[in-house]
C-alpha cells in the first residue's frame, strides 16, 4: 500500500482527464521546427549557436479540467506535471499552465506521436500543440492552441469520449447524443458516421492492431470493424450492470482480451471477453464501490480502478486479485487514470483538484523471499527427522 504525501500534487484546477506526454516524438518534433528556424538565421546571422543540449530524459503528464463556464474562480486549464522518477513525485508546481477561458476541457486525447492534445468543449473539440518554452532550462515543454480548426468537429455539441489508436492515424469521438465519429488522422477525413451508435457514447478504445474499435453505451457495447465501418458484435450487460469504460489489453502477445468495467449492485466489477469470439469468459468483482475511472496498462500485466470514494487498486489481470491499493488516494472521486508507457507507473487525477504518482511494486522479489523461507523451514525439519533417525548427530 502507498501512502506518502510527496506523491500527491494539487493544481487547482479539477481534473477531468489524464494522459502521459510522449515526450520523445514532441522533442524529435520541436527539434525538425529549431532547426529549420536556426538555418534560416544563419542565413541571416552566421554566429554559431551555444545553447545546451538537455540529456536526461524528461517524462511529463498532461491533465485538463476546471470549474466550468461560472464566476467560480477556478480556472478552466490544461496542466503538464513533469514527473520525476528519482524522488517519485510530481513537480510541485505546474511546468505548463494553459488556461482555456469560459471553455471546460470536459474530456481529451493526448496523440501517441506527438501531433498534439484535443480537448472537447461544450460544443466543439479544439487541438493544442506542443511548444518549446521560453526561460526555463529543465522544462522545455509548452503548450499552444494549434492554428489548424478541426472543422468536421465544431458545433457537434458535447464529446464524452476521444481516443487514437496507436499508431495515431485514426481518431474515434462518441457524443453525448450518442453519435460515433472515426476520422482519419491528420486528414480528419470520416471514415464512420454514426448518429445513433449509443443513447449516449460513455467510453472509446482501439485493439492494439487497429482493426477494432469498441464503444461503449450504459448498457451496450458494440464492436466495429474499423476497416468496413460494420458492426461485428454487440455486448449486452447483465441484470444488475451498468456499462463504464472498455479497454483492449494484450496478453502474453498472443491473447488480446476486451474489458469492461461495470458498476453493479455491490459495488464494481471487470468483465473479460475473447475477441476473438467476443464472448464473457469472467466476471470479477474488485472494488466495493462504483468505479469512477479504468485503464489498463500497456503490457496488459496491470488494469487500475478508481472509485467514487477515491480510492485506487491496481489489480493484477492474471489473476484478477489486487496487487496494490491506495486508500483515499484523492479526497474526491478518480476521474481519470494514465499508465507510464513502460507501465511502473500510474498517474491519477480527481475533482479534488489533485494528481498522484503511484509506483507499481514487482511483488516477484516479495514472492522469491517467500519461497526462500518455506524452503529454510522444509530443510530444518529434514535435518530435524534425520537427527531422530540417527542419520547424522
């Protein structure tokens, strides 16, 4: 269990969503653009340049949220945390603070190359690019709104879900109204237009390939062939379950499994399907309380729960039993959860206006120790009995 106070950071702004910055493309990227602009000032100024190059590798987390379209005070924002994995904490103050105005970023997609964040706003989704800051040499990173208008998403009302697939050449939105739109990335060229996928489309994701895409309604779950833009299965919920989130996870390389986080009667459950029949092969109750935020790691090792309470599990997904647990993680309800890329880490955000870094602890060590100590105990009752027998003296 984690309970150490310099993993949690507050900022003000109550968060609603949580991504890990892919730092090395947006660097590869910002480095193309500086380079271009150096040569054309040398053009102009042939002066050799002398600025430093930065060599440790930088990890960051972008959340967004804020207080909404009121005279509250509380700033609607986008916030990049850098993360320090040598005291495993968040910086303590924000290295980007963009605020957005009136507008809620509601909810929002980070793009796995480097292309950018888009946010959805009460109306219209809006792309941020990343920027190289001025007058801070640890933390170079910024953020802009980007010039280009993603014009086949304005005016389309509020979008309860945004996800690429993992290559980031295709984006999926699901609407409050229940319409699914999948776009090709950059183009934005539509691939789907669906007015009524859902009642109301609660959750998105992709299979690992890109061949699949699931959205997720209260009380179905559809799966469609992104390449025919059909649907290949429909997931109805049992009698006491109210579809949250869905995740694709790949295990072992071979096996890719689809899970569902439900909230039931009795607290929350995650229900695990083949894809490749797209039937239920478990039904695993974790969590006491209703699940507020799900994510699953990218090596498919580890799912995590946020509740309603703010609570934090990290469970093991082979065995679905709880690896690790924070209680009251954050004072309000888990909204948002965001794996490291190499999956030792969780970032968490809340209401409350916080962010948690959470190591996830290798319990392989703990298990090792113990193996050691029942085989210390087997020998000394061996030595024990061959004492009786008078084997040796």
């Amino acid at each position: 269990m984690t309970d150490t106070s310099s993993d949690l950071q507050k900022y003000g702004v109550p968060f609603y969503g949580a991504g890990w910055v892919p730092y090395n493309h947006i660097k590869s990227k910002l480095a193309s653009q500086e380079k271009i602009e150096e040569d054309k000032k040398e053009e102009k100024d042939p002066t050799p340049s002398n600025d430093d190059e930065i060599t440790t590798p930088l990890n960051y987390v972008v959340l967004a949220g804020g207080g909404g379209e009121g005279r509250s005070g509380i700033p609607n924002a986008i916030v990049v945390s850098h993360v320090n994995f040598t005291s495993n904490s968040l910086s303590d103050q924000p290295v980007v603070k963009h605020e957005t105005g009136s507008d809620l970023p509601y909810r929002m997609t980070v793009h796995p190359h480097g292309d950018g964040i888009i946010c959805a706003f009460q109306q219209s989704c809006r792309l941020f690019e990343w920027k190289e800051s001025e007058g801070n040499e640890v933390h170079k990173l910024g953020v802009k709104v980007a010039e280009k208008v993603l014009i086949q998403l304005e005016d389309v009302g509020q979008q309860l879900a945004l996800t690429f697939n993992s290559e980031g050449s295709v984006l999926a939105v699901g609407g409050e109204d229940g319409s699914l739109r999948v776009l090709k990335w950059p183009s934005m060229k539509i691939v789907l237009n669906e007015a009524q996928a859902h009642s109301s489309v609660k959750n998105l994701d992709f299979s690992c390939d890109g061949k699949f895409l699931v959205s997720l309604g209260s009380g179905l779950c559809r799966i469609w062939d992104v390449t025919s833009s059909k649907v290949v299965a429909s997931l109805a919920k049992g009698n006491d379950e109210v579809f949250a989130f869905c995740r694709f996870a790949q295990i072992n390389d071979k096996n890719p499994h689809l899970y569902i986080a439900a909230v039931t009667d009795y607290g929350g459950s995650i229900l695990t399907y083949n894809t490749t029949t797209w039937k239920r092969i478990r039904t695993s109750r974790v969590v006491r309380e209703a699940i507020s935020a799900f994510n699953v790691s990218s090596d498919g090792k580890f799912l995590a729960v946020g509740t309603v309470g703010g609570d934090l599990f990290i469970i093991n997904s082979a065995n679905m039993r709880v690896q690790m647990m924070v209680k009251k993680a954050h004072l309000g309800l888990v909204t948002a959860l965001t794996f490291s890329p190499d999956s030792r880490a969780l970032v968490s955000a809340s209401l409350d206006s916080s962010a948690r870094l959470t190591l996830i602890k290798d319990k392989t060590s703990s298990g090792g120790m113990t193996w050691m100590i029942i085989l210390m105990v087997l020998l000394a009752i061996a030595v024990y009995f061959m004492k009786e027998k008078g084997i040796i003296p």
